[in-house]
C-alpha cells in the first residue's frame, strides 16, 4: 500500500451501508428487523461493551450460536473492538468446544440459551474464558452462571468507533476445523482476505440491494462463506433462520421474497422434497458446495424455477474458492450433460488465484508439476492467494506443511478436464484401495447419482479377502428401484472393479451438520468384524 | 499482505477470463471479433515485443489512438511487459502531445494513423520518444518515419509471461490531467486501485458476462473509468468505437444488443436526440459523469427503456470514486422530484471510500472540518483511500498540497444533504462572486434545465458595472421557448441575485472531449471588451 491507501477490512460494508441506506432492512430475525441504522448501533454497542469487559486488543472472543442477527452483529462488532471471533460449530461436544476455547485463549463466550446447559457442564475446565455470556435464543433463559446479553451490552455506550482498520492482514476471525486426526485446527483468516471473498461472493452470486438473502448455512461454517459481510456490503437483507427446517425456509421464501439461499445439497434435497414445494414467485439463486449436486437434484430445483451454482472451497479458503462458471453453450445440451458439466468444481472465482490439479509423487522442495488436463490423472488440487488462509493459530509447523511449495494442499484428489476446470474425486481421506487401484468413492457415488431414481448416495471402501477392500453404495430411492437395476446402470457408466457388488438401499445417510456425507460411520459398521485395514 | 497473499492486479482479470471463457467475444472493433483468448494472445505478443525493443521495466510508454481493440489491448500489454501506459487524449494538439510524452519520459508512441501526421510534424521536439509506431485505423496508412504496427508485433513472440506483479502499489498509469492554469498533471494509478476501482464499476454498473460494454467514453480518459479491466474482469464484450456519432451508436446498439454505455450528459443528449432513436428491445444502463444529467434528459432516456446511474469522480480518483444510489423510496417520486435527486454526486461507492464535504477556511495543518449536511454550507470536497491517485507523478510538492489535510482535495465545491449525499455546485474555478455573494453556476444551470424545454444550458460570469459580475446563461432549447420565459422560470426557483438577467439561446454549447462544458471559451466571448477581470 502507499501511505494513503486504505487498508481493506469489511468493517467498510457496514460503516457503508449504514450510512448511505440507514433506514432500508438488514436483517429478518423472527419477529424482530433490523434497519442498517440499528445494526450499526448494536454493532457499535456491542463493540464497546466487548472492549469495557476486560478483553484486550487481538483478544479472541467466541460464539455458539446458531444463525441470528447477534451473531451477524458479532461479525462486526468483534473485530471493530479489535479482538478476533471465533464463531464455533453448535453441533460439537462439550469437551470439544472447551478445546477450542481453551486453544483460541478466548476472553468471552456467548451462547444461545439452548446450549448454555451442555456448556455450563464442562464450564469448569474452561482454561481462559473469564466469562460466559447468554444469548436469548427465544428458549426459556437460563442466566445460572451466566451473563444476561442485555448485561453485557449495557457496559458498552453508542459512542461511535472508527471502522477503519491499522493492518489488513491483522486476523479477523479464527474458524476450527476438524482434520481426519487429532485435534481441530483455528483457520486464521484476515480482514483483507474477508473483504476480498466477500467481494467474490458478491459479483458470483449477483449479491445487489434487491438481495434477500435465506441463511440456511450455518454462520458458524467458515463465517457463513463470508455472506455476512458480502449481503451487507451489498445492503441486501439478512433472513436469519436458526433451524434448516423445510416448513421453515418454504415460510421464509413466500414470506421474505427469499432471492438467494445456499448450503450443502441435503439444503437442496430438504427443499425440493418437502410438501410445502411449489413454484418460486421470483427468481432465486442456490449456491451449493460440500459434494456436487445430482442430476435429479438439479432437475428438481430447476423445475421450481430456481437457478442453482455450484462453488467449491474449505475452511481454509474463506468457503467457496472456485465456481463451475457454467458456459453459454451448455444451453443447449440435455439436462444430463449440463448436470454432468455443472458437477464439477470448476475454476478459481474473481478474486481467487487459479485452482491447479497437481501431482502427488513431487518430492517436497521441488516445483508442483500440474497433471495433464484430460480429466483421468489425478492429483491434489491445491490454491493459493489473498483468499486462502493466513495460518493455522498457534501452529507454523502445520502451517508450513500445508503451504508446501507455496501452494496451499487441501488434501482433497481430484483432475483438470480439457477446458481446465478441476473435479473432485474425492477427500484424499476417502479414496478406496481395491486390488491397488485407486478408486473414487465420488465418481463411483456420481454414478449412481445419474439414475433418475436416486435421491442420494454414499460410497465406502469395506472389507474384502480378495482385493482388500470393494467399494459398497448406500442409496436413498426416490422410486421403485432395485440394487441389482441401480448395479447394472453403474457397470454401464464406469469400469467393473468400481461398481459395487452390494447396494444398499436405506432410508437416510449419515451427514455432518454442515452436509458432508459421514463416511466414517457408516465404514465403521462395515469393518466392525474385520481385523485388518486397509492403509487408505 | 502476508507472505502468502497475492498482489493485486487487474492483469488477473484478463489471465482468468482467456483461462476460463477461452472462445467468449472480448472484443467488436469494426468488422473484427477477438475472443478472449485472441486478446490474451495479442497481449502477449505486444508485451513481449515492447520488452523487445529497448524499452526498460518501468518505463512509460504512451498512446495517442481512439477507442479501438489496440488500446484496449495495451491495457493489460503495457503492464504485463512490466511498463506504464500513458493513453493520450486525441483532441490535444501537438505541443501538448509532446509535452506529456516528455514529461513521462515515454519510449515508444503509438499512434493512430488519423494523428500520426500531427505527430510527425512535431516529432523533431520530442525528447525521449525513441520510435513511433503507427496503429491502423482503417484511414490510408502513413509509415512515413513510423514503424507499422504489424512490424513492432513481429519483434514480439508468444511465450507466455507471468501476469503476476511483484508490488500492487506499483504505477500501472499515468493520466495526464490539464488543471485549470499551468501544464498537464501525471497522475499515477496504481495495480492495487486499479483492481479495487474495476471491482467498483462491476458491482455499480453489474457487469456479467452478459455484459456488451458500447465504448462511448473515450479510453484515453481516466483509462475509460477502468472499464477495460472491468468489462474483462467480468467476460462481457467490449464493442469499440471510434467515433461518437448518434448513427454509429445506434447501430451498435441495435446490431450487437448493447447492455452498457457511459459518458457525459451531452452522450445521452446526442443519443436520444438522434433521428434513430427507438425504444429499446433490451435493458441498456447509461452511467453518466461530468455534468448532473437534466431531468428532460432523464425522461428521454427513461422514455426509451433505459437506466440513468449518475457517478463522479475526477482524473485523480480512477473515474468514478461516488455515485448518486438510487433509494427505494424514489420510487414514489414524481420525475421531476426523482431527477432533483438524481442530479447529486451521492456517496463514495463500495471500494470507496467516503466522500467528505469540508470547510475551506482551515488553516493549513488543522484537522478538516465538515461543513453542515444541510444542503446549502458550500466546502470543498475530498476523497481518500484506494481510489485516490498514489499522486502526480514527478510532483511530490503538488502531490503534497493535493492531499493536504490526508484528504485528496477536488478544487470542487459542493454541500452535503441531509440524507448524506454530496451535491456538487461548483468546479471551484466555477464560481461567480457578484456583489461578494457566491452564486454556483450549477445551481443556476440546474433551474435552467429543469424547464422542460431546455436541453442544454451553461452560466457563466459576465462583467457587470455594479456588481463586479453576473451570471449569464447560454441555452440549448428544444421547444418554441423564450429568454423571458426561462428568466421568469428560474426566478420562480432560486434568489433573485442568481437569475440570469440574460439568457441567449444557441445551437450548441462548447464542450470538450469528454462532454464538460468549455466555460473558458463563453467567459472569454463575454470578457473581450472588459478592462477589469473579478477575481475568481
């Protein structure tokens, strides 16, 4: 920068926002709505209580809370006091919130209601929370122990702050993470790195004043895929929705005029299957990520008269990093090969760096050599750029094995088609050993995922004497198919050793909160009488 | 930045947008088409021929051609061969053009056949331009002590080079700025801003790759408000043009379905003037600049199906830095209510910074005072941060004075309303002092043009016996409208002591290039006989 550039933080959305359209809607949080105007009040409260309750500059200061308009606020209101938020996933087990606190150092801890009681069971073991602070969520209050939210904001005052920041590559939030092993990893994340992905998201998802934006992705999953910052920037509307319920966000769609929303594709799946299904009175845009969206997914939110993109990122990238840009000729293929074509993870976004598929046998020390791009050799697909992470807090060893040779691994295999868009084919994790060859649980779960009949579908590596391991499907039908019609759609897509022998048909898969397919439960049942394993 | 984040550079834009959309249209330039990977080819080719012809890393190379696919081109060229481009203004005349390319140091000059004998005619004079390279421009080709485009190319090859930059704060510019006494100012554009300000235009304009930009701004000004990179950035369609007549306008609307179109209010004036004006087949946003648009040109614009955005900026802040937000409560406005507002500068636009009104009476060294956002206290406005110029290049002592205070200081005078948005009243050298009261030229222009039969107006001071001066009016009319008429009008709307006690009516007003009313040239008409001239 030069001595009178600015340093790059979207603490400037909201200072923005709030001035130029005070009196337009920020956020729907049941009842309650908010103006810019209040928004920046309660942020600017909020900033000065954080400040007036004995945390010190570049504090962390940590949430669990599910989507609301006080953890929107956080997304201001943490970072304009100068501390750092670490937004924790409401799913996790007491011991493993209290590990994160305790390895952020946070200062402060604001719970909804709901969860204050898991927390207050392990509140004892808390090595540097000084305080716990709760957030009412509209359950009955608990305030045993706790902090009342009102309390704690009325230590604060309206005395306004300066929004402007000293280093844009100061952390302004730290998001955990959890690794295949060990313990969660805090993705540190900069406010130039924010403000950059928030612009990302704004131009991809056409993010504009007219936006109303459904949160049905946790605010929590990489600070809500910097949505946060970039529906604010664009002074859109917040729609705060706590649980991803299908009667909830069909009553919030008709309601709120919903015109963007994005999560996972159970998101997508939980949508189109639920009764109150109907046509969109207006346009609306789905962005999904996590796995790549099925053809009859695809076919169905279409028919709703829905569009729906398809990002790809981690933790590690702010959320989504790439897009599968989708071409002016795919209009005229057949909703199979658009669906085929738009199942791929595509290309780096805007304000991203390109996404490089690269081999895995390079010797550490020397260059990435790129795979060829004819959609077959795999490798690891790697990134880089202002909108990747800074770091993992308080771990450069990690740090340095993860950026080798400058690159940024995100340990998931994948391949570069001939157009140059990349495809996942699997989490590094989850690839099957069958015989020694590679197989990829997703091309093999894709395949299935082609048949009109499948609703969804996951692929695991089980026990086998011959060849180590084989690849088992588990399907949710939507239809009267059988294992053996589904098996011979397979064989007739991909080569033998990759279809599986047995196909289950059940009722659900087993997902993580934020939509990833739990592949480890349902391998652990299937090794459960085995003695050996199959190093993956 | 960290170690690990990239610079930021608008030559991204263009790597992505060849990478990603290799076969999309970037360019219309007559009857040729150049996909995006054509444009990166020919950018390659031309950076790597400059590298090749004696020219060093950072030295400036300069360009005096119309808007054409070339320009466009040396605007990721010029760059990415690691120089700095200097695009000229075609209207100035020889002496000017010389000036500049010394006062840059340029190497190389390349210049459309059209200006090339000018050139030539002063080319004994220039100091530091070793060669120049005549650009075809569908006129009969000159090459007489140039080399031809075509032959420069030929040095060049097509090794890719890294479109990465080592330092964003590096000058990727140099605009050459006339002030209002003296020489020409360089002003220096950075990577950095350049990048942040096309981020701008694409989100206040939405640019998508829908987008079929019509090149009515002249490229050479303020880089065409850093739409070549922003147009890239977003894979439209760059639809060039030479020349701004309303027949050539018009067919390129009609015949490449043009989408985007900016400049001055005498475009739009010229436009819907045209004796092939027609409604609209499809959604075309204006953005205008240099003037407020009147409200008869709003209607007729309006009245064809299109978009008014009305933004402001000078030289120095990379084009546009503001822009007048159009708020949802306009809506219920009648047309004249609605222009009224229309017609302020606004707020600083999202990768902006604010934009402050301030008092010009602080001592030099004190902290800036804001004036009362009440619509009438007159101050300076002054801008910061990213989309401010790094400063005048070779001018530490002019660049210090210009930022004055930490603030780029405009020379503009205006108030700040109410609601926040800053109106203009004034270019400072604008201002008719009669009988010691300050009357803005613009505030009295603007009750000129909110008569429905007047098209056009300029007010300029005129030398008065009693009170020093007086403003007078020259008026384009579109009706069967009298002077006594106008005057009766434009009392009914302001002080007595602003009205105009003449009003002459002519054909047209004096403009420059860019569309700003040459006020010079009327003062210096009215001075001729006078012996005494007002201080201003």
């Amino acid at each position: 920068m030069t001595g009178l550039d600015l340093p790059l933080t979207p603490l400037r959305f909201l200072e923005r926002s709030a001035a130029v359209f005070p009196d337009r809607l920020a956020a729907i949080d049941g009842d309650r709505r908010l103006t810019y105007a209040d928004l920046a009040t309660h942020v600017t409260r909020l900033a000065q209580a954080v400040r007036a309750s004995g945390v010190r500059p570049g504090d962390r200061v940590a949430y669990l809370a599910s989507n609301s308009s006080e953890l929107l606020a956080a997304h201001f209101a943490i970072p304009l006091a100068g501390n750092v938020l670490v937004a924790i996933n409401t799913r996790l087990a007491p011991p493993e919130i209290q590990y994160i606190c305790d390895h952020a150092e946070a200062r402060l801890l604001l719970v909804d209601s709901t969860h204050l009681r898991r927390v207050q069971l392990q509140r004892k073991d808390f090595r540097t929370v000084t305080e716990v602070i709760e957030l009412p969520d509209g359950t009955a209050p608990i305030v045993n122990g706790a902090t009342a939210y009102a309390s704690l904001l009325d230590r604060g005052s309206d005395e306004a702050l300066s929004w402007e920041v000293a280093d844009e590559t100061a952390t302004i939030t730290i998001n955990y993470t959890s690794g295949t092993t060990g313990r969660p990893k805090g993705v540190m994340y900069t406010h130039r790195g924010a403000y950059l992905n928030a612009l990302n998201q704004i131009v991809h998802n056409g993010f504009t004043s007219d936006t109303r934006y459904l949160w049905t992705l946790p605010m929590f999953h990489c600070n809500g895929w910097c949505h946060p910052w970039a529906v604010t920037a664009a002074a859109g509307v917040h729609v705060c929705l706590r649980a991803v319920r299908a009667d909830a966000m069909w009553q919030s769609i008709d309601d709120h005029g919903v015109t963007h929303l994005s999560g996972a594709p159970v998101v997508l799946s939980t949508l189109t299957s639920a009764e109150q299904a109907h046509p969109l009175q207006r346009a609306l845009t789905i962005t999904t990520a996590g796995a790549p969206p099925s053809p009859a997914i695809i076919k169905k939110v279409r028919s709703l008269g829905s569009t729906v993109n398809h990002v790809y990122g981690l933790t590690e990238t702010y959320g989504p990093y790439s897009i599968c840009e989708v071409q002016h000729d795919w209009e005229g293929l057949d909703a199979e090969d658009q669906s085929a074509l738009l199942a791929r993870q595509g290309v780096g976004m805007l304000c991203s760096d390109e996404m490089r598929v690269v081999r895995t046998d390079t010797e550490p020390g020397h260059p990435l050599v790129d795979v060829r791009p004819d959609g077959t050799e795999m490798g690891e697909i790697v990134m880089r750029g202002n909108i990747v992470m800074k770091g993992y807090h308080l771990d450069p060893e990690l740090t340095s094995q993860a950026f080798s040779g400058g690159w940024f691994h995100s340990g998931d295999l994948g391949v570069r088609h001939a157009d140059g868009y990349v495809q996942l084919f699997d989490r590094a994790k989850d690839v099957i050993i069958s015989g020694g060859e590679n197989i990829s649980s997703v091309e093999v779960e894709q395949a299935l995922m082609s048949h009109p009949g499948v609703e969804d579908a996951a692929v695991v590596g089980v026990p086998d004497d011959t060849w180590g391991e084989r690849p088992k499907a588990f399907v949710v039908a939507n239809a009267d198919v059988t294992s053996t019609e589904l098996i011979a759609h397979v064989k007739s897509r991909i080569a033998a050793y990759k279809t599986p022998r047995d196909v289950e048909i059940v009722t659900a898969i087993p997902k993580t909160s934020t939509g990833k397919t739990l592949k480890t439960a349902l391998r652990a049942d299937e090794w459960r009488d085995s003695t050996a394993r199959i190093q993956g």
